[in-house]
C-alpha cells in the first residue's frame, strides 16, 4: 500500500481551516491517495482543534490515514510533504502595520526554521496567512536549506473572484474564461489583468470593450470582496479561501490545466521586470510538481503601472522585514 503523504495546516482550529482540512481529507487536494493530517496550534486553541479532529473522525474518510496535533511545530511538521500554512495573526484595531509584520514574522520565522529542520526533502508550503506574499519571504529566508521556489503564497482565490466577475459582467460561463492572471501582492494593490484573459479565444478586456468599468468597477470589486464579505456575513471569507488553498496546492502537485494557467505568487526571477526573490503573483503552469511562469506576455501601459505599484508595496514590506531583521 502507498504511504500516506504528509499533509501539514496551520491555523487548524480556525475558520478556513474549519473547511480546509475536510476538503483535504475529503479527496479535493489528491483524490484518493492516503494523506495524514499534521495539525498546529497555538496552545490556547488546541482544545477547540481537539473538537475538530473528532468531527473529522466522525466523517470517517478513508483515506486519512491519521491525524496528529500539537502547539510545537518542530514535532508537526516532522517528515511533511505538504504545509499549507493558515495561521497568522490578524490586523487588529490600533495596530501598526510595523507590529502586524513582526508579530506575523515571529510566527514564520519560527514555522520556516521548523520546516528548514524537520520536514521532508520534497515538502512544497504554501502560505495563505496574511500578509500572505511577505509571511512567505520570511518563511522561505528562514529555511535555507529548502529551495526558495518551495515557498508560494494564495493569490488564487483572488484569481477565483476575478473569473465570476468577468463572468457576471459578461454572461459567459467561468469554465469559457481562461488565461487570468492576478499580478503582485495579494492586497489591495493587486492587478487583476482582463488583457490577457480570454473569453473563448478573444482577449476579455475586448469583448468587455469598456475600460471605465475595468478600473472603476471590475479592479476595486476583486480588491475588496474580502472586505464585501465580511460586511455581509459578519466574518472573512472563509469557505472560499480554503477552496482556492486546495486549488492552487493541488495545481500545484498534480498540475494546471492543459492550455490554461493559474494566478500563484512565487519567488520572483526577474520575469516581467519585478524585482527578483519578492514573492509576487505571476501567471503559472504546473508540469511534474515544477511550476514555471508564463513568458512572453504583452504588458501595455495601464497594466505596466498596475503592476508596478503592487510590486513596489512588496519591496516596502520586503525592506520593513529586513529592517526588523526577520529576513
Ligand atoms: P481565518 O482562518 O479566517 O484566517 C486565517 C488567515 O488566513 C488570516 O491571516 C487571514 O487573513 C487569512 N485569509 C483570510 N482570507 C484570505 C484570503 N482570501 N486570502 C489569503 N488569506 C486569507 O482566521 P481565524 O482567526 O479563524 O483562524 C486563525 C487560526 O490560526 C486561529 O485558530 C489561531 O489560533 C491560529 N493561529 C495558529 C498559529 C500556529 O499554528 N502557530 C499562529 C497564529 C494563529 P486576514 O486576517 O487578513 O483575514
């Protein structure tokens, strides 16, 4: 019988993860092969997370091969194939973005020297926590020995939005949209660019033939669902997120599409003029668990300066965590 791949979450007792590992354990991230579930914690939230592994016992998966949970990641992640890391520790009120990097950077420079020590050769991490492109960097700096590709960032529910918008404001079927592409820092700033999206073989921001409805409307609309949703629902997206956390790790070990690719954020190697090692989105294929990203796309004007702006927002973040000296 296969061994069961190693699956390491973070944040496992909170929201996301509250339908992240049941997605995983389900067979959304690799179908039928056995999997065991590695669960961290902070200490406070081990005894909720206790509650979850016996919801996941009640569903009786077949193939979660096991579960463990524990407060140190240094015992979590030992032999990991897999981290998808969640938990970070929110924006609250007051805070100053200076202590929302070093709390976060306490957490991933701690998390990646744990990775770094303990996980297996392979081990791919993802990271979906917030900042999510910056926690990365700081992650992947502080597992040397991991090559730094290993580290992406989610930019793929912020594709996911940008696909059912166009496709709202189209009438087309999201499953007739291809070739989006989110660029930059998984914030605000993001570009979600209709130019190299298609709709059947035509360039979306053509069929969609209204540039005012582009900058004004569709780019904001993507930007701050976060914040739509919250205002609706009283908490974050939560469902969401752990679906394009499966996606993009499942793309990302079994591969993207044949003719199309994906919004990942990556360990920049210059492509596209953005600053190399920040890890910002890009468009990607997955071939043998390898990505690469796109080449030879055509940058006009108005996405040229999107993008440049998203990017010198990473460099800030990338300049602060240096100057706090968790790089
Ligand atoms: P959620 O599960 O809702 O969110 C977890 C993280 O995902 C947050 O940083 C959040 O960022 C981020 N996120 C939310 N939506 C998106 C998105 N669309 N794209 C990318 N990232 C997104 O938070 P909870 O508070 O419910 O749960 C967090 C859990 O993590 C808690 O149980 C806490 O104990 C745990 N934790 C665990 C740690 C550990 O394992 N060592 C360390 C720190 C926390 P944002 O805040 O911007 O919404």
């Amino acid at each position: 019988t296969e061994a069961p791949v190693k699956i390491a979450v973070t944040g496992a007792a909170g929201q996301i993860c509250y339908s992240l590992l049941f997605r995983i354990a389900s067979g959304s991230l690799l179908g039928d092969r056995p999997i065991e579930l590695r669960l961290l914690e902070i200490t406070p939230a081990l005894k909720a997370l206790e509650g979850v592994v016996m919801e996941l016992d009640d569903c009786a998966f077949p193939n979660l091969a096991g579960i463990e949970i524990g407060d140190d990641p240094n015992k979590v992640f030992d032999g990991v194939n897999l981290a998808m890391l969640v938990g970070a520790m929110p924006r609250k009120a007051g805070m100053e973005r200076s202590d929302l990097l070093s709390a976060n950077g306490a957490i991933f420079t701690a998390q990646g020297k744990a990775l770094n020590a303990v996980a297996a050769d392979d081990v791919k991490v993802l990271i979906t926590g917030n900042p999510a492109n910056t926690n990365a960097l700081i992650a992947s700096k502080n597992a040397p020995d991991i090559p730094a590709e290993r580290f992406n960032a989610l930019t793929r529910l912020d594709h996911n939005r940008a696909l059912s918008q166009l496709a709202a404001k189209t009438g087309v079927a999201v499953s007739d949209i291809s070739h989006m592409t989110i660029w930059g820092n998984h914030s605000a700033t993001q570009y979600p660019d209709l130019f190299n999206a298609r709709i059947g073989d035509r360039s979306a921001a053509e069929v969609v033939d209204d540039q005012a409805w582009i900058e004004g409307t569709f780019i904001p609309k993507v930007a701050k669902r976060g914040a739509e949703i919250i205002e609706a629902r009283g908490l974050s997206s939560a469902a969401s997120a752990a679906n394009a956390t499966v996606e993009h790790m499942r793309d990302w070990v079994l591969g993207t599409p044949e003719g199309d690719w994906v919004s990942m954020s990556v360990p920049s190697d210059g492509s596209y003029g953005v600053p190399e090692g920040i890890i910002s989105s890009f468009p990607c294929t997955v071939t043998d668990g390898k990505y690469e990203i796109v080449q030879g796309l055509e940058i006009n004007d108005f996405s040229r300066a999107r993008i440049d702006a998203s990017v010198a927002e990473l460099v800030e973040e990338r300049n602060a965590v240096t100057e706090l000296g968790l790089i």
